[in-house]
C-alpha cells in the first residue's frame, strides 16, 4: 500500500468528505475516489461507508485509520528529521500540556528554545490523561508534559519523573469546612473532581479508604482547574489542587487550603513520549529546553 494512499485516507477522514479531502490535498475528486478505491482493494475491506452528510469509517476503518495517523506522523518526522539533520530549521514541534505545565514550565522553556530554534514552529495544546495520552500514541503530540499517568495507562509511553507536585485539599476561604482537620470530616463536603474517573482528581479517594472512611461522591467533574477553583469558591465547595498551581492561579481568588491530617499522595509531573520513537532533533532540543526550567522550580 502506498503512503500517498494512507495520507489520503487520514485525510477524508479529518475532512468527513471526500470533496473536503480533495480540496485539503489539492486532488480532484475523482483522481481522490479512485486513490481511495484503490487503497480499499489493497487493503481488503472497506475504510468508509458513504452518508448524506459524507463519509464514514466503518468499525475496520476506525482501526486504520489510528495505524494510518501514526504512518502519517512518522513519514512527516522522517522529512523534518533530515532536514534539521542538514542543519535546517524547518518542521514543527507539538506539545501537550497539563494546565500546571502550561502555566509554570512552558513560557520559560519556550523562551530557551526561542534562542536557539527560532523557526521551528511550536504547536500547543491542552489535557489530562487519560484523554491526552490517545493523541501522543498516535503521534500527534510529541511531547506530553503532565501529571504521570498510573503504569496501567502508560502502555507505549515511556515516561520521564520530573518533579513531585504536593497537593492540597482545598476550599472557600469562607466555607465551614476550613475548620475540619482530617478527611473523616469532609466526607458530607461537596466534592469537585478534576479530570474523569482515573484522572489526576480522582486521587482523593485514596486517602479516604485508606483511612477507613468511605469517598465522597463528587457533585459535579471539571475538565477544567479554573472552572474547579470556581466552583470551589462560589459553592464552599472542597477538591484537590496542586499546590504549585494554586499559587499560580489561586491568587485572585478566596481560595484557602484545609489543613488536615492526612497526606495527600503527591503526583509527578512528567515528561511523556511514544516509546520506540525517537524525537526529532528539534523536539528533542525542546525536551531538554523543558528539563532545565522545571530543575530551577
């Protein structure tokens, strides 16, 4: 099967057409139909099913098509590699980033890498895991930078410890909870989770049985730290926040942290990438660039 039919099939993918693929690749759409038939005998089976809307992948199609995604990215970091190998400043670099990541490592680490790479585009996005680990194993982020994700979701990701974040529970610098000094007095809280079931929120259940007391059903689930804090204070509500983000984003808001007992087991803000697949020279150089800011915190 050739790449340039594996691309077009990332391609009518993303677009959910093939007119929009045809229009993304510069093809006309009936050169694209027959690459696509083409690709489907080599392949055996159907990739889409054809709708009023456009197309479809079909349950195989889903499966090729994350095979596919990966084939693309390589075959585009292979071009980069070279490039950069020959001493050119071509390419991009795409990070993932965990709000703590985005707000204390990145500006600075981005500002070393400007002074030496100051062409290679620099492409930023946002999540926790597990949902920011699907885009890295498919390649495309290169680096993820976030709390490490427990071993049972690290498969083909190898990841890098680079710093311990101590979490605090917190609440309203108003609520009645402020006065609690173990976890057994807030099991009546209402609770603000941070992330899905297995995310970096959830480790508050932990403590809870560990320490006999059954975990409080969380009243609502923020996919966002900002939206958290604000529940938090406009509720008297109560979640786990790390430390060095509240410092960063805790500050114009009433928000204080409840001093109980218990140790809250910290989490490790790691480095992440596709184990087996080396970075580009570039993203590499970034990767080293986000090292040295997180050793001066």
């Amino acid at each position: 099967m050739r790449v340039q039919h594996i691309q077009i099939l990332v391609a009518i993918a993303e677009q959910g057409s093939l007119r929009g693929a045809a229009k993304t690749l510069g093809k006309s759409q009936p050169a694209l139909t027959q690459a696509l038939r083409q690709a489907e005998d080599d392949l055996g089976v159907a990739v889409f099913t054809r709708t009023s809307r456009g197309v479809e992948l079909t349950k195989i199609g889903e499966r090729i098509l994350r095979r596919a995604r990966t084939i693309t990215s390589e075959v585009s970091r292979l071009e980069e590699e070279v490039a950069q190998l020959r001493g050119e400043q071509v390419g991009a670099v795409t990070v993932g980033l965990s709000p703590l990541a985005a707000v204390r490592v990145m500006p600075r680490a981005l500002t070393l890498f400007r002074k030496t790479h100051a062409n290679i585009d620099v492409r930023l996005t946002g999540g926790l895991f597990p949902e920011a680990l699907k885009p890295l194993r498919e390649g495309r982020v290169d680096i993820l930078v976030g709390p490490a994700p427990p071993t049972g979701l690290a498969r083909e990701i190898t990841v890098e410890p680079l710093l311990e974040l101590p979490i605090d529970v917190v609440t309203s610098a108003t609520s009645k909870h402020l006065a609690a000094k173990s976890l057994g007095e807030l099991t009546d809280a209402d609770w603000i989770m941070i992330g899905g079931p297995g995310g970096p929120g959830d480790i508050f259940r932990k403590p809870f049985i560990e320490n006999g007391h059954t975990p409080p059903r969380p009243i609502a689930t923020s996919e966002s730290y900002l939206g958290a804090l604000s529940l938090v204070e406009n509720l008297g509500a109560v979640c786990t926040f790390p430390r060095h983000l509240l410092e960063e984003l805790g500050q114009a808001r009433k928000i204080a942290s409840i001093p109980v007992r218990e140790t809250i087991e910290p989490l490790q803000l790691a480095l992440m990438t596709r184990a087996g697949h080396p970075l580009t020279p570039a993203a590499d150089a970034l990767a080293m660039c986000i090292r040295r800011r997180v050793s001066s915190m």
